[in-house]
C-alpha cells in the first residue's frame, strides 16, 4: 500500500541522486536494480533506465546483466522442479536462446525495459548474458565464451579491463554478478564444475549445448559488507533505496583476496 505521507520519485531527482553519489559522463557501468526498492517512480523502470542514460551521456556505456536461467536442462529445475515426465517434452520444445527474444528470468523490471531499448546490443550466452549500449558496447559483448560464463571470458571480465564501474540500485552485493569474477580467479586448477546444457541456434539449427559452470555458494553479502569498510565504494540514496557505486577492479581484487583467505580458514 501507498502511504499518503510518500512522495513519488522522479527522474531528475533519481538523476541528481546518481551524480550525487559519483556516477559521471563517460563512465562504463554495469547496473544491478531493484525498481520496487527504489520507491514509487514515475515512469516506473523507463524512468530509471532513462536517468541512468541521462547522467553517462553519449560517451558513456551502461550494461545490465540479463540472464536467462530457465534455458537449462529441465531435470536439473528445482525452484521450482516440474515433474519427470515432462522433461522429455519441454527439451523437445523449449524455444532456443535468441538475444532479441528470450526474455530474463528474475532480473527485474527494469533490466526487462533495457533490454527491448533501441540501440542496446546483448551477447550470446544462453543463460548469463548481458545487454549494453554505448561506445564500449561491443568491448563488453562481443567475446562472451559459452564455457565458465561468468569467468574470464564475460562482460563482467572486460568491465574489470576497462576498468569501469559496478552500480547497486536497491539491492545488495549478493545481486552483484561481478563477484563470481572472483570466484572463479581463486578455484584451484581442475576444480569440478557444474555442467550444463542449454539449447542454442548453430548454423541455423536447433540444438542443445553442453556448458560448465561455477557451483560455488559463497556469502555474498558478506564480501559486500567487508568491501564496505575500506570505504571503496560510494553510498548513497536513490529514490527511496539505497545506491552503491564502486570500481569493478577494486571490488573484483577485494573479493578475490577475501575468497582465498577464507578458503584458507575453511580448510
């Protein structure tokens, strides 16, 4: 319910908040949202994707992850599972990966905006994609490799090269992909991973593709909060929620540091 004491949010004020807490033209930043954290938006997620366009200018690129995890094998599905006898036919009949078309699974509202926006590229992996507009676009997308998705060869990887920056709107660091960057930087060398099939185009044919990933379930939100007391990252409100803005090199080394010495302890 709306309380009648609330104010609504608007575009120059989400705009002012995000020059506020240090987002500036020209920077490449990869946005992680919540649209009902941020309070009641006019214009809802077109509203916060255009705020976001505003500040970074013509010069600068804005990327969002837009995942699509429901193009996995349906035996592994368990949130929620379907039953077994189904399999069979959801394989047969699951619509294959396209950028333009398979819609995100959990990414929230305004991701779903930026996705279908003129001008926004997306890459090509089946369930960890990523869609981006600007100069750096293609820098970010273009080399997404099927394998370790979220690893060396993803946007989240060349965001780290190009030394951009992560930008948490309304949610936590256990929402920020860029963290599994880390993960994989501190597993040791022949470390299992999960494997996965998704179903893709190849050469103009339907068919499933076998791909593996990290299967890791470290505490998130507890790197976030330890990043947060070396003061690396810039908080502040947004809306009605709250904005953290930081660089992803500075984010990534932290993490990677505090994966390998907490590894250390668990052993």
């Amino acid at each position: 319910m709306i309380e009648a004491a609330d104010r609504p949010v608007t575009v120059s004020a989400v705009r002012e908040q995000l020059c506020d807490l240090g987002l500036e033209p020209g920077m490449t930043v990869m946005v992680h949202t919540s649209l009902s954290r941020l309070g009641w938006v006019i214009g809802g997620p077109r509203a916060v994707v255009e705020a976001l366009l505003a500040v970074l200018g013509p010069e600068g690129t804005l990327m969002m992850p837009t995942h699509s995890s429901q193009l996995t094998d349906p035996a592994s599905w368990r949130n929620p599972p379907i039953p077994a006898e189904w399999c069979d036919v959801v394989r047969d009949e699951m619509p294959p990966f396209d950028p333009a078309l398979t819609p995100t699974r959990e990414m929230g509202a305004v991701v779903e905006y930026f996705r279908h926006l003129d001008g926004v590229r997306r890459s090509d992996h089946p369930t960890v994609s990523a869609a981006a507009i600007g100069p750096n676009a293609a820098a970010l997308l273009d080399v997404h490799r099927l394998d370790r998705g979220l690893g060396e060869g993803s946007p989240q990887a060349r965001l780290y090269d190009l030394d951009g920056h992560i930008l948490l709107l309304g949610v936590s660091h256990a929402n920020n992909t860029s963290l599994h960057l880390a993960e994989y930087r501190t597993i040791p060398s022949g470390h299992a991973l999960l494997a996965q099939r998704s179903p893709v185009v190849i050469d103009g044919e339907r068919c499933w593709v076998e791909h593996h990933e990290i299967d890791e379930d470290n505490d998130f939100a507890a790197i976030g909060e330890a990043f947060a007391v070396t003061g690396a990252e810039r908080i502040g409100p947004v809306g009605t929620g709250v904005g953290r803005l930081m660089r992803a090199r500075e984010l990534v080394d932290f993490a990677t540091g505090w994966l390998r010495e907490h590894a250390d302890v668990e052993r």
